[in-house]
C-alpha cells in the first residue's frame, strides 16, 4: 500500500478504502448523488460507496 492508503492499481492508478459509520452512506452519496458527483466531477476520481458494509472505495489516477 502506498501513501494515504493508496494502493497502485497499474497505469498510474490508485486507490483507497475507508470505512463510514453506519448509516452515513446517504451523507457521502448526498440527495440525488448530488455529493458523489461534486465529488467525482472535481477530482476526477472514481466513488463507490457500499452502504451495507459501510465502506467506501476511491479510485483514480495519483494526479487526481
């Protein structure tokens, strides 16, 4: 794993997994997934959240 919890995933790829409380999913996601794609849009990454397991998974390249 590299910095930040990041782990390479080719091609200059990147990515991370964080846990949320229970219950928060709705919060990351946001009404309509308005927040994941604010998000997505500035960073260019990838966000998938899992709201049964409670963990969310970020993926891109180390530039974004």
């Amino acid at each position: 794993m590299g910095p930040g919890g990041r782990k390479p995933t080719g091609e200059g790829g990147a990515s991370c997994e964080i846990e949320i409380e229970e219950g928060q999913g709705g919060a990351v996601i946001g009404r309509g997934g308005e927040t994941i794609r604010r998000i997505e849009g500035e960073s260019n990454a990838r966000v998938q959240v899992d709201k049964g397991s409670g963990k969310v998974a970020i993926s891109g390249t180390q530039d974004e």
